[in-house]
C-alpha cells in the first residue's frame, strides 16, 4: 500500500455484527460496517476497527458521518480482511459478547479439541492396555467436558488483563476491555462456565482425578497475574494448559504413575513454552511500552535459540515418557515428526511479523495430532 489515500464508504444495508466496531471508529456513525473501496481493483473489502490503526483513509458518505483523514505509515503492516464469525451469524446479539469472550469466535485446534485438550487425550491414550485402542467413550468425554475450561481460561484471563488488553491493538476490541461486558459479567460467565465443565467430566470421573482438578483451576485462575510479577508468564501458563497429562491419566487408572506422566506433563511444559513465546512475539512492543512481562520481552532477539531449547526438551521428556511406558516403535516414529514440526515453527516464523507468527501459533493442533495417533498406534505395537 502506498501513500496514497483510500477512499472509504459508510453503508446502512446490513446486519449489526460490525456495529459496536465501526461507531467507536467513527464515534457518530450509526451504520453497521465500513466499506473501502481499492483502486485501481475497484474490491471492496470489510474491516474493523482495528484494521483502521495507520490507515490514511477519507470517508465519503452523508452528512451525518465524520470525514476521517489519517496519514498512512510506510511500515504500516498489510490490512487483512475480517472474517464474519459464526458467532456473528446466527446469535443474538445479547450473546455475543459473551460468546467472543469465551472465544467461541476463534477456535484454536480441530473441533472441540483445542491446545489445552491434547495433553488430556494424550495421557488417556497412554493409559490403554498394551495392544489396545483407547477408551473412545473418555476421548470424547474429555474432549467436550474441557471445552468449557478452555473457554474458562479465556475468561479469567480477560477479567484480570482488561486494564492491559484495553492499550494492547491486538486485544482492545475484547469485550471486557472495549466496554461491551462489565467484568461481573465475565465472572458471571467464568462460573458457569467451570460448573458446566465440572458437570460433564465430574460424574465419570473417580475421586483421586476430582482432587487434581482443585490445583487445575488455581494454575487457571492465577496465569493473569503472573504477567505482572516474572517474566515468564508463559511457563506458568505451561503448568496450567499441561495439568491434564496428569488429570487423563488419573481419570483412567486411579492414581499417577509419575515415570510415565510425570515427563509428559514436563514435555507438554515444554510444548506450550514453544508455541506460547511464538504467540507473544505479536504484543511484544507493546508489552515493553505498557511495561508488561513476557517470555518474548525478557529473551528478545535470542528467542529462537531459546525456542529451539525448549523444544529439544519437549522431544526429549516425551522420549522418556514413551521408554518408560514401554511403547512400541510408532510412537518413537511420531516423535521425530512432531520434531519436525517444532522445527519448521522454530526456525522458519518470522517473529517480526504478527500474522505469521499467529500462523505457526495456530500450526500446533497438528502437533497435538502427530503425537496423539503416535500414541495410539505405539500402544497398538506395544
């Protein structure tokens, strides 16, 4: 994009979705979205707020909308398009501050698998009897029941940082920090939602994993804070995201056979502190400016060598974890893939870039997979 303006216009016709967005760009537009119109292409694209920041822009519409004139910044990033969310779509509009603070809007992993699913799955598959598939019925009762604890996980976080969120580009649109929902009814929704998990997972559950949810949720409740008093946030959040390699075991057998779960907690350590400094390298000017403490803060330019550390060690507590569970061979084979796959993240995101570094983010489902069939078939060849 050039220093060339970009002429823009107001339209009444459509839905609301992009209502709240465009009017605190346009404080006295009533209208429902902000199309711009780009020459020579003549495409017209749609954008929120966000995508507005460094934008020399005219808005050419009726009298009743501001004309906003803002001088473009050569080092501008590229404008992505905003994508209309399902949540946009087909709930009411009451809900959906709810829903976006929940991130049902912005799903990260394959269905209702997400990041914080793929340890629990794991250790229950770890848990199989040699030459046995595993509990399918738990898979899928966990992959439901921890959904809401994700969505948990979200919440809390956005209830302790709506001060932070509110400066940072990337997370002022959230609905706490821009003033769509008061933080009681964040809390109001963290509630329900930790009831709601516990009501699906606590009846098929045994005593001893019952107990190993209490610390689950402290770690959940607490990661906000620690931005605030080390620089490693990130690891913390690792304890957190990682808790249910133990959890998934328990829930199988009973009890913890720490030789086994104790190096795949460790491993999944490890994972979240890859995928998590790749993910805090978006905000990290701004987290300098605002003074806030991060993994990518602390480490800067040596992130990498570090990432690269971090996931050699990952490799290395669930090489350990396999040997001493005396999984057979294809688990090993899975091992050097999600190697592989670290690697690729490691060495080829640019950390420079938001986008990309929210797409090797986004990358580390795949990883959740590798190491899950891994797992499965190992027990299978044991």
């Amino acid at each position: 994009m050039s220093s060339s303006l970009i002429s823009c216009s107001a339209s009444h016709r459509l839905p609301k979705p992009f209502l709240s967005s465009t009017s605190r760009v346009f404080p006295n537009v009533s209208c429902n979205r902000i199309s711009l119109n780009f020459h020579p292409l003549k495409q017209e694209k749609i954008f929120s707020k966000k995508k507005f920041n460094s934008i020399a822009c005219i808005a050419n519409h009726s009298s009743s909308f501001p004309i906003v004139v803002e001088k473009i910044s050569s080092s501008s990033s590229p404008i992505v398009e905003e994508k209309i969310s399902w949540v946009d779509k087909y709930l009411p509009e009451p809900a959906r501050p709810y829903a976006r603070l929940a991130r049902l809007d912005m799903p990260v992993g394959i269905g209702l698998v997400s990041l914080l699913t793929w340890p629990f799955l794991w250790s229950i598959a770890l848990a199989a009897p040699q030459g046995h598939f595993p509990d399918f019925n738990m898979l899928n009762l966990f992959a439901l029941g921890v959904y809401p604890f994700r969505a948990a996980t979200m919440t809390v976080n956005d209830i302790l940082d709506y001060d932070i969120d509110k400066n940072i580009s990337r997370t002022k649109s959230r609905p706490i920090a821009n003033g769509d929902i008061t933080p009681f009814q964040g809390i109001c929704l963290l509630v329900l939602e930790i009831l709601l998990g516990v009501g699906i997972l606590f009846p098929f559950m045994n005593n001893y994993s019952r107990l190993l949810v209490i610390p689950f949720l402290f770690l959940m409740c607490t990661y906000p804070l620690m931005k605030r008093i080390t620089y490693w946030p990130q690891a913390y959040l690792g304890l957190n995201l990682s808790w249910g390699a133990l959890i998934g075991w328990a829930a199988m057998k009973g009890s913890c056979d720490w030789k086994i779960v104790l190096p795949l907690y460790i491993g999944g350590v490890f994972w979240t502190l890859v995928y998590e400094t790749i993910y805090g390298h978006q905000d990290k000017e701004e987290d300098i400016k605002m003074g806030v403490k991060s993994v990518p803060v602390l480490l800067g330019d040596s992130s990498r060598n570090w990432m690269a550390g971090f996931g050699v060690a990952c490799i290395a507590s669930l090489a350990l974890c396999g040997y001493n569970a005396q999984i057979g061979w294809p688990y090993f084979v899975s091992l050097a893939a999600a190697l592989g796959q670290l690697a690729w993240q490691v060495f080829a995101v640019d950390l420079s870039s938001p986008a990309d570094c929210k797409t090797k983010f986004h990358s580390n489902k795949w990883f959740g997979v590798i190491m899950f069939c891994g797992i499965v078939a190992g027990r299978l060849f044991s």
